[in-house]
C-alpha cells in the first residue's frame, strides 16, 4: 500500500503507453498521483480517501452527467465496470462534503457513493465478469 501525495504529470496516463505495462507498473502511476492503492491478485483496488471518492451508476446515467461535467469542465477519470447492465465509476473529489441534498438525488437514481474506506477496482483489474477498463 502506498501514501504517496504528489500530482499526475501531463501526460501520464497508465493507458497511453504502448508497450504492456503490467500492474505493478501501472500501479506506479496511480501512486504518483497520489492514489491510496491495495494490490490483491490481478486487482489493483482504490482507496477512497479525503481527497477522491467514486460515483456508481449505470452506464447511461452516468455518460449523461460525465457529459455535463465535462461541458463545465469538471469531468474526472471514468471507470468501466464488466458485467450487464453495464456501470460505471465517476472519480470525483471526496464527497463526505457533499451536500445530502446532492447524494439523495443521485441514489434515488441507482447511484451508489463509494466514500473514504471503501475500495473500488481500477484498469487493468480483471474481476468475475471482465476487465475493468
């Protein structure tokens, strides 16, 4: 596991490389964001912490407000999940601030809130289903 808190550097992107980076490899890059990681088997699993938290929600829902926020320049990293019906993770900063308001709205939608604690896998992890991607 590891603690590290520095930023990404542009460019970095564990999906951009062409040469098969492996886990361990790309789990060096999350790390250098900053990212609490947990290596279990072929999984690379997401702590949320203070600082990121995960937004689940089915993949249409979830491609609408990815294209709001992202309209507003707000969008963040999206995680594909196996599996039917298909879901999706939006990282998004930590939301043990949000509002009640805001996280009522979201699981009345089928939303799920992953907040600080709970693990969320990352790609290339390969699950029952599938590969995170």
């Amino acid at each position: 596991m590891s603690t590290l808190k520095t930023t990404p550097h542009d460019g970095d992107d564990p999906h951009q490389h062409s040469v098969p980076a492996g886990l361990a490899a790309t789990a060096r890059v999350y790390e250098r964001w900053g990212w609490l990681l947990l290596r279990a088997g072929d999984r690379l699993l997401l702590a949320a912490d203070a600082a990121v938290s995960a937004v689940e929600m089915p993949s249409g829902l979830a491609g609408e407000v990815q294209h709001y926020l992202s309209t507003r320049l707000l969008g963040g990293p999206v995680i594909a999940l196996p599996g039917a019906p298909c879901r999706w993770l939006l990282l998004t900063e930590s939301a043990d601030e949000a509002s009640t308001e805001s996280l009522v709205r979201l699981r009345a939608r089928g939303a799920l809130i992953h907040r600080c604690g709970t693990l969320v896998p990352l790609p290339p992890s390969r699950l029952e289903f599938g590969c995170v991607s």
